[in-house]
C-alpha cells in the first residue's frame, strides 16, 4: 500500500442546478441525483472575448478556478480530466468525414491542456501548470502529483481542477451512469489532514460516477474514511484531523 498526505484549504464544486454548497448538500441527500431544474453554470468571471471561443467544458473549468483562486497565492496548478475535449475533437472528426474544412479555433482548443492554458491566460499567472488524464482514476493520480510537489515545496500551494462531461454520443455505450458537466477545484497546501492510501484492486467493479462527486459528498459529510474503487485500485480516504 502507498499513501500521500495533504492539507485541504478551499474547495468549490460547480455543476448544471449545483452552483452552491447548499445546492451540494441537498445533491448529496437525494442520492446524488441532479435537480429537475439545471441551472445554468455561470461564466461571468471569463472575459466575453475569451469565452465565446471556449466549449461549455473549458468555460466551466475556469469559471470553478477562477472563482477559487481569487485573491490566492499559487504556485502550482495541475488540471485533471479523464475525457478532456473529446466533444469538440469528435466534432472536428465529423466535419472533416464531411468533408468540410475543420475549424481552426476548434482545432487549437481540442487539446488536452486547453483549459490549463486558458486558466493562464485569463488569469494572468505565468507559473507551472500540468495537464493530467489517468482514466477513472484521474483526480486521485493529480493528487498525488500534487502531494509530491509540496514534498518538495512545503510552503506553496496547489490548485488542483478535475473536470469532465459526459461522453459524446458516438462513445455514449461506454458510459452507464447519467451526470451533467462538472468542475471540481481544491487549494492543496502540505500538511496531514487527510490521508490517501491505494492499493490494486483485482476484484470486479460496477461502472461509477466521476470519482470526483464521491470526493465531494465525503467532504460535505465529513466522515473519517471512504473508499472508492474502481478497475485498478483502492482509494482509502481518511480524515486525520
């Protein structure tokens, strides 16, 4: 078994009908069921020049670490997502299968770090920013990314963002469990306030939500331990404090 520790200073969830904590908690009571009404995710902290350009993914990215970020001292980022722009590259697929010339502002935003370089941009903070993907298990594979850097760093602090959307419709059977789009940030400083151990898992598992919104119901109901598992590993959560 391996284990990280690290401090939680801040987190902000967003999602469609989820844009407060309060929101969350009843999320969370009603077995993480959405509410009937989404609103939408607001996207007032990213310029209109900027956002008109951006997928409703990367808009809600930075919104959620912008929003968090706000009058805070960074020294790191890392940016987590198992899928990234897969809507906007299947997009560009078609139109090229189109035969139709593909969209050069498309193409440049279906990278994998689009949201890391925009978050940059909009917030004017040129420091270290690392894009993540580790399937399933992406957020808990930056978290350690970002446990190893306040190793080294112990007086800095991380913004962490995992961020997805459900999948676009020609990968749709691969994914069972409805959600809508969200954007999950934490401020990670050094510190053992929670502790993460893993180990393999070989035992068969159900197809989950995004490992994210286990994450969030944990810290809303401040429980000492939680596990979640999936294909490769055992994630132990255990609040130290």
């Amino acid at each position: 078994m391996s284990l990280i520790t690290f401090n939680i200073n801040n987190w902000v969830a967003l999602s469609p009908g989820l844009l407060t904590t309060e929101a969350w908690y009843l999320w969370s009571e009603n077995d993480q069921i959405w509410p009937k009404e989404l609103a939408p995710v607001p996207v007032n902290l990213i310029k209109p020049m900027m956002r008109r350009r951006m997928s409703s993914l990367s808009k809600l990215a930075l919104q959620v670490a912008l929003q968090i970020s706000a009058d805070q001292t960074i020294d790191y980022i890392i940016f987590s997502s198992r899928h990234g722009e897969l809507t906007r590259t299947v997009k560009l697929i078609e139109d090229i299968m189109a035969g139709e010339d593909a969209s050069p502002t498309a193409f440049s935003q279906s990278v994998h770090n689009t949201a890391a370089g925009l978050f940059t941009i909009a917030s004017n903070r040129a420091i270290p920013v690392t894009s993540l993907a580790a399937v399933e298990s992406s957020l808990h594979h930056a978290l350690i990314e970002a446990s190893i850097y306040l190793q080294e760093n112990p007086t800095h602090q991380v913004l962490l963002v995992d961020f997805d959307e459900p999948l676009p419709v020609p990968y749709q059977q691969y994914e069972n469990q409805p959600y809508q789009g969200y954007a999950f940030a934490t401020l990670l400083s050094f510190g053992e306030q929670y502790k993460l151990s893993w180990s393999k898992n070989n035992l068969p598992v159900d197809e989950q939500l995004p490992q994210s919104f286990a994450i969030i119901d944990y810290l809303l109901k401040n429980e000492k331990q939680m596990q979640i598992t999936d294909k490769r590993f055992a994630w132990l959560w255990t609040d130290l404090q």
